[in-house]
C-alpha cells in the first residue's frame, strides 16, 4: 500500500516542526535569549516551512548573504546547530532562521515594559 504524499499541512510536517521549534525555544533559553510570544509564534511558523523544505526540497530564492554580516556568531551558530536536526535543508536556512534568534537576543537589551532606559 503506497502511503498519501506528504502536503505543508500534514500531521508529520506539523510534529516536525513543534518539536524542533519547542528543541530550539530550549536551546535558547540555554543561552539567556528568550523569544517574547509573538516571537516564538514567528519561529513555529518559519520552523515548519524548513520541515516543509527539508521533506520537499523546495529550495530557497538567492539570498544575499550581505544581508547577514549583523548577525552575531552566536546567533548564526545556533540556527547552524537547530538546521542540523532536519536532513536537506540548504546552508542559507540557518541565516535566514538566525534572524529570528537575532531578534530574540535582542529582547535582553530592552528594559522590560514600563520600565524607562533612562536613568
């Protein structure tokens, strides 16, 4: 019995995607860099399109990797360590993934709301 071609919306894309963007959240919080709500909702999305293209092999448009000379070793280093639990995914998906980490690692640079950065 043949089984059904998989879709972006199947049942195994989806766990794929919960489960290594909830790994992923984990590995941040190692690493003191808390994506806020709205954030991690970002990342789940962005996370299951990888799944998606990781099964497909859909491939990404050309990037322009100047694009990413702001984002930190660290940042860039551990969207590298998150690409690695998914076979076939392109070198630049973890640049494009490391933004998001980016704009998390930024979060601890803010005061926290109500608070003034002035003193």
């Amino acid at each position: 019995m043949q089984q059904a071609a998989l879709t972006p919306e199947s049942a195994e894309i989806i766990e794929q995607g919960a489960t290594v963007t909830e790994k992923a959240i984990a590995l941040l919080g190692e690493h003191g860099i808390y994506p806020d709500s709205l954030q991690q909702k970002m990342l789940a999305t962005h996370i299951k399109a990888m799944a998606w293209r990781a099964y497909s092999g859909e491939s990404l448009p050309e990037l322009d990797m100047e694009m990413f000379d702001e984002i930190s070793k660290l940042a860039l280093s551990l969207a590298e360590q998150v690409c690695s639990w998914m076979d076939n995914l392109a070198y630049e998906e973890a640049h494009l993934l490391s933004v998001h980490f980016e704009v998390a690692k930024e979060n601890e640079l803010s005061p926290p709301k109500g608070e003034s950065s002035c003193q």
